[in-house]
C-alpha cells in the first residue's frame, strides 16, 4: 500500500523551554529539504533532529539549520536521550517524547514487507479457520481481518512481514519453531522472559532482574564464563538457560540468556521434550513476535 502524499499529516515538532515538546501547525517548517515523509524537531542552538525511515529502518539525524552538517544519533525505546552542543549546552529529550517520535515517525509510512510474501510462509502453520479463505494470500485486509481473531497468529505475521523485508530468514526460522511447538508463551503468565548482550555479562537492568529471579551476580558471571553452551541454571522459581553464538572472529560473538517458569519448563522440557537449543530459539522467537506486534501498531494504516 502507498500512502497518498496529500493524505500525510506533517510531523513538525519543537522542543520547548519547559522540556516537553509540542506539534506545530501545517506549513511552519522552515528546514530546507524537508519532506512529508520526514519527522522534524526543531531544537534550540540553531539544531533540529530530522528522522526518516530508510529500508524499514528508522534514521535520525542531528543537523545544524542553514548548513550541511549532521551527525547520525540513536533513539532507544524506554530510554532519554541527551543531546550536547557547543560551549557545554545540553538538551533533554524526554523518554515519554522519543516514543512520541519515533511513533510520529512510523505513523507517516506503510508497513515495511509484501503481505503475500508472509502469508504464504505462514499458510501452513497457522491455524486452519484462519487462512481457510481462499483470500488470505491475495487480499491483505481480509487476512488481517482473520488474524485480528489471535493475538498470536497476529504477532507471528508481523515478524514474519518484518523479517522478510529485512532478509533476516533466522527470524522466520525462529517464529514458526515458537509457534508450532510452544506459541502459548509469547503472552501469558507467567512470562518467559529473553536477553541479549554484546559483552559477558548483560546490561544492569537485565541482571537486576535475573537476581529477582533467584539467580546471582555469581551464578551469571559463572555460566558466562563457561567454554561449552547451552548451560542450564535453575532455582526456585525457574530455569536460566545461557548460550553463546558466533566465533567472536568471522562471527562477531553475542550472548543470549531465557528464563523459564518452572511451569513452563516443565512442560515444554520435561512432557515434550524439547531439546535446550530449541527452548532458546522458541525464548527469542517468542520475544521477536511481541516486538513485531508492538511496533506494528505504530502504522497509521496496514490496508484500506
């Protein structure tokens, strides 16, 4: 679907002396080059932040109004951003605003992906009431329509769509192992919770919860350091599973950590028999279909 250009709302946006920002009426962008496409927050300091999205992706820039100059900075969902200048000044980007912005931001697009492309895929593990139409591969609406009925079959239809625009065919692989063997957990209680860190040990927020969890700073930093993956701790409340991907040479190395409640470990391990590497592919694929539901609610609209 393409949006008519007449049909986009402009996204012009200022920053205000109070912290907060506010949108600013039709036809008051005075930025050069500017498009019906882009996202502008004008900031104080001659600055203003122009975000775009390129491939599916989102991209920002911060640029000085009147000149060529810009430098590409990150948005991060649930976090401020901080913003320095010449001569030591700082602005604030609250993190209430930044997901103002990059919801501002996502609402002028259609989403990325073809339809038919992850209709197909899914055809033939989704549900027979769902895709029995003869209209779910063709008509984008109308299977929309069908998968509005589960909130799972919906989740694993964005990150399909997502995935194949992206290339990332990993990703693809992921969700129909989640939701052929365990699609139940993507959504329930209690939940099975997925990290990921470049470095050894994962950021403080994700270690602060795995200590909530009965696991501690010992017990991480110690799987972490083992030679051999998968590697399995367990306490009261659940299951930690830890693995480590890539040669850190060719493949640059990552880590990933999933927690599953006794509950669900039970029957997923110990009923189904589901092997440890694939309890950790259904972790990820199962947090992969919740973010793709997420970030598709940020579209102004799929299909008329």
């Amino acid at each position: 679907m393409v949006l008519d250009a007449q049909e986009v709302e402009e996204m012009i946006f200022e920053l205000m002396s109070s912290g907060a920002i506010v949108k600013l009426p039709e036809d008051s962008c005075i930025i050069s080059g500017y498009q019906p496409e882009d996202v502008i927050l004008l900031l104080p300091f001659n600055r203003y932040l122009r975000g775009k999205v390129q491939n599916g992706y989102e991209n920002w820039k911060l640029c000085r109004i009147g000149t060529d100059g810009q430098e590409e900075i990150f948005l991060y969902e649930g976090e401020a951003r901080t913003l320095s200048f010449d001569g030591g000044h700082q602005v604030i980007i609250s993190h209430e605003d930044v997901e103002k912005l990059k919801n501002a931001l996502f609402a002028l697009i259609p989403p990325p992906g073809i339809h038919c492309q992850a209709a197909a895929v899914l055809k033939g593990i989704l549900e027979p009431e769902l895709v029995s139409n003869d209209l779910f591969i063709s008509d984008e609406a109308n299977a929309l329509m069908q998968l509005d009925k589960k909130i799972e079959a919906k989740a694993a239809y964005w990150a399909v769509r997502f995935a194949l625009a992206r290339g990332e065919h990993g990703t693809v692989s992921r969700i129909k192992l989640w939701y052929r063997i365990a699609q139940n957990i993507a959504f329930s209680e209690p939940k099975v919770l997925v990290w990921f860190s470049l470095t050894q040990i994962p950021e403080v927020e994700a270690v602060a919860k795995m200590n909530s969890l009965g696991f501690s700073e010992e017990d991480i930093n110690r799987i972490a350091g083992q030679q051999v993956s998968p590697v399995l701790l367990f306490s009261k409340n659940g299951y930690l599973l830890f693995a480590s991907y890539g040669d850190g040479l060719k493949t640059p190395l990552f880590r990933q950590w999933a927690y599953y409640p006794t509950s669900v470990w039970n029957e997923l391990r110990e009923c189904n028999r589901i092997t440890r590497r694939d309890l950790l592919a259904v972790a990820w694929g199962a947090n992969e279909a919740r973010q793709a539901l997420k970030i598709s609610s940020r579209y102004m609209k799929t299909q008329e």
